[in-house]
C-alpha cells in the first residue's frame, strides 16, 4: 500500500472515531423517562378468546408465539387481526377476519401432529416438532411440493405412476 493511500486511510478513521467520540460526549445522560421507554411497564393483560391456544397462558407467552407465527408465515399481525375502526388499532380478541379461524385450525393440526404422531416414533427428540415454519418457511401461503424427478430409476420401476384403470361403462 502507498503511503499516500495508508495516510488517507488513518485520516478517514480518525475522523469516524473523533465523530463517535464527540457525538457521545454531546447526548445527554439517559432521564429515567428515556430508560423506561424502552422497557415495558409490568406484564401484558391476559388474553382474551383464545381457541386454539391454552386459556391459562399469559400475555407474554401469547405474545412470544405469535411473533414465532410471523415469522414462520412470513406475515405481520394484520394478516390474522382486523383493525378496530374507531380506536385504529388491532382488536386482537376479533373474530372478524375469517384467517384467523384458518389459523386455528393449522393450529390444533400442527399440535396433533406432535401430540399424536411424533410421539409414536421411537427415535423421536422432544426438540423435533413441527411448526408452522416446516411447511410455511416464511411464506404464508407455502408452495406446494414437487418432488424431483429421478434420473437413474431401476429396471422396471415406471418413471410416471400408471394411469388408474378405466372404469367400466
């Protein structure tokens, strides 16, 4: 490197750290108003209308799963929630929005599905369950599995199933 590119290059450093520096000393100190606005008052209010979920679980624990279906379906609260229209805020206890009840659903299959079947396997670890993530992954509507074709099938194995036979007229 020559001296003239090493020279600009400890220039622009020191300018970003000297800029750091004096941009810290020049914040004022954290009021105890700026500390708790990033921190929660006290826990959620418990939840309401919950179908699907169980009915003792606390806001938190509500909270912490739907930010799990986010991002499993790739969507945002609106996608199951409707919109109060007088207050303009998501009336999460709604039934109105007819997804929601979809969501239910896939809810109550995704549980039996571990409850019922994945218990059944004998080399089954309790960390190996199915979620919404395992079909969704990240979308919420998930594209539907093709399988790929197989290129070398052996001898006598038809590469296409056979066409059912025809029914008699």
């Amino acid at each position: 490197m020559n001296g003239f590119v090493r020279h600009s290059l400890l220039v622009v450093c020191m300018a970003s750290l000297s800029g750091r520096i004096v941009s810290a000393q020049d914040s004022p100190a954290p009021t105890p108003q700026t500390q708790m606005a990033g921190q929660r008052r006290g826990p959620r209010p418990s939840p309401t209308n919950l179908k699907a979920l169980p009915k003792d679980m606390t806001g938190d624990e509500v909270i912490k799963i739907m930010r799990q279906y986010e991002v499993d379906l790739g969507v945002e609260c609106k996608f199951c929630h409707t919109r109060n229209p007088e207050t303009r805020r998501i009336d999460f206890a709604s039934d109105a929005n007819p997804v929601k009840d979809k969501a239910r659903v896939m809810i109550k299959m995704t549980d039996d599905l571990n409850a019922k079947y994945l218990a059944q396997l004998s080399d089954h670890r309790s960390a190996d369950v199915v979620t919404c993530g395992t079909c969704h992954r990240g979308m919420s509507h998930p594209e539907a599995f093709v399988p790929k074709p197989r290129e070398n099938r052996p001898a006598g194995v038809p590469s296409q199933p056979s066409a059912p036979p025809s029914a008699p007229h």
